[in-house]
C-alpha cells in the first residue's frame, strides 16, 4: 500500500551550483506538497549511518565524503503515487541516460553528482525521512 510520501534530498552539486530554489520550484509545479524540509549538512559520521547499506560496495567512501562535503536539502514530498512518480520527475541516475526535462537531465553533473536523491520505495522513504525528520515535523 502506497502512502503517497517520499523522501528527496538536493544534493551538494545541486546546492552549490545554486538550483536549489529550482529544483523545488520543478517539485511543486509536479504537484508535489512538501510536508517538512531543511537545509543541512552531513557529518561523514552521517553521512556513513545513511548511506550503510551500502558500507560493504566500492563506491561508498566516496559517496559518503561527498554527500558530507557541502549543505543538502533534506524534505518529505506528498502526493498520489509520490515515489514512482518523484522517481520519474528526477530522471536516470545517470544524467546522460535521463529524459529530457527531467531534474537530472537539467541538473546533474555526473553520475555521482546526480542533482538529487529520490527513495526507491515507501519503505526507504519512511525510513530516509526519519533519518531527517522527528515524528512532531512530520506530522
């Protein structure tokens, strides 16, 4: 069953570059409402607890030092069908392999440097956003 929430985080390529006032502005006019949001930054202490399922892959020293290297927006997103379709509004994980119009394809960098992070299920969204989020800001 679907709870029609998702968890999105702008991501340091996309809040140093200045789209982060556009990358929201893309959320809302796909009819998302944002239910909590916060600009942040990572510990790598943080940035390691969040990313632990992936603690055992190749890549994971490198994704944890950049998700710690500059502010993030951290925000829990509602609407119908709020994962698949915020997983369609923001594109391949690669840029390159992204539709045209969608976040990463506008956005993005590179595959590491990809604009945004967007949860793969209802599951990891509820879990994500408690990452960020105490149970009184999501209410």
């Amino acid at each position: 069953m679907s709870t029609h929430r998702t968890f999105t985080m702008i991501k340091p390529d996309a809040t140093g570059a200045g789209h982060t006032g556009k990358i929201i502005d893309r959320i809302i006019e796909a009819g998302f409402t944002i239910k909590a949001m916060k600009w942040t930054r990572l510990s790598l202490e943080d940035a390691q607890a969040f990313y632990g399922v992936h603690a055992e892959r190749p890549f994971f020293g490198e994704l944890t030092e950049y998700m710690s290297s500059a502010p993030i927006v951290a925000a829990i997103l509602e609407k119908d069908d709020a994962v698949a379709d915020f997983r369609t509004l923001i594109g391949a994980t690669n840029p390159a392999e992204a539709a045209p119009g969608t976040i990463r394809a506008d956005f993005a960098e590179s595959i590491a440097a990809n604009a945004v992070h967007g949860s793969d299920s209802d599951e990891n969204a509820a879990i994500e956003g408690s990452f960020f989020f105490s149970q009184r800001e999501l209410a």
